[in-house]
C-alpha cells in the first residue's frame, strides 16, 4: 500500500498526530481505535488509561501529542477537543521462520501497523443536555398519531 496522492488537509479546527511502524497487527490496533473514535479527548485518555490491550498505552501517549499540538500549534481549546478519526493502516511484514518436524520450515509473519489521530474542536453535549433537548420536542405520545388525531395512540404510525 502506498501513501495517497493528496492525503486530507486538516480544518483550522483539527490538529492531528501520526505513528507510524508500530509492532502490532493492524486488526488488534482496531479494537483499540474503534474504542476511542467520536469521544471527548479526555474520556478517550481515560479509556485508555484503563484498557487491557497492551497497544493501548502507545495510544493513549499518542492522542495525548495530538491534544497537545491543538494546543500549542492550533490555540485550540483542550476542553472542547473529539476524536474524530483514529485511522489505522498497515505497514510493513516483517517475515521469519519457524523450524517445524521433518526438516521442514513455516513462515511466520509479523505485522506492523500505523496509526493517525485527528482531534477536532466541537462542542461537547453530554447526555443529559440530549434529553432536555428532545424532552423539548415533539412529545412521545404525539409521535405516533396521524396529523390531526384524537385519541389513543397507534403503534407504528407514520405522523
């Protein structure tokens, strides 16, 4: 895999941070990006902090460059920063032997991953600021009655 012709050019609102060749597959990296995606950078660290997965120590010390150059590069704030994206690549196979019965040998393959994290300034709505918010909309019950309806309400309805 090569590197793309114009690789995405980061809004005056993102920072972003890069690893690259860490020893690790690409498909357990995943789990550990996967985690942290769409978070608050805070509650990502401490995710993080709090993972079992061996990775997520690397991780965690790379988001915590990717918040700290929104900070210092960008003058962004630190209390309003998501991950937007945690992509994950693939590197290079490193490849070894095994010796295995009979004379013979088997390949062993060792896979090293890279790893992108781009923090974005936004506007944090905790969970209790959602509901207040669609309290303040269409009630329940009137969700689900035909538009100028009395009476119970019916299941599957479209308004």
């Amino acid at each position: 895999m090569s590197k793309p012709n114009h690789p995405r050019m980061l809004a005056e609102t993102e920072a972003e941070a890069v690893l690259r060749n860490i020893r690790v597959s690409p498909r357990k990296l995943n789990i550990v990006a996967t985690s942290i995606r769409n978070l608050p950078a805070g509650r990502a660290i401490a995710e993080l902090t709090f993972s079992k997965k061996r990775i997520a120590q690397d991780v965690k010390k790379l988001l915590q460059s990717a918040v700290a150059n929104a900070e210092n590069n960008h003058q962004l704030d630190v209390d309003r920063l998501v991950v937007t994206t945690a992509e994950v690549g693939r590197g290079i196979v490193m490849r070894r032997f095994q010796a295995r019965g009979r004379g013979k040998a088997a390949r062993v393959e060792k896979w090293f991953s890279h790893l992108r994290i781009v923090v974005a300034e936004r506007d944090i709505i905790t969970k209790a600021e959602k509901r207040a918010s669609s309290a303040r909309g269409v009630s329940a019950a009137g969700r689900n009655r035909p538009v100028g309806a009395e009476g119970p309400v019916i299941e599957g309805a479209q308004a």
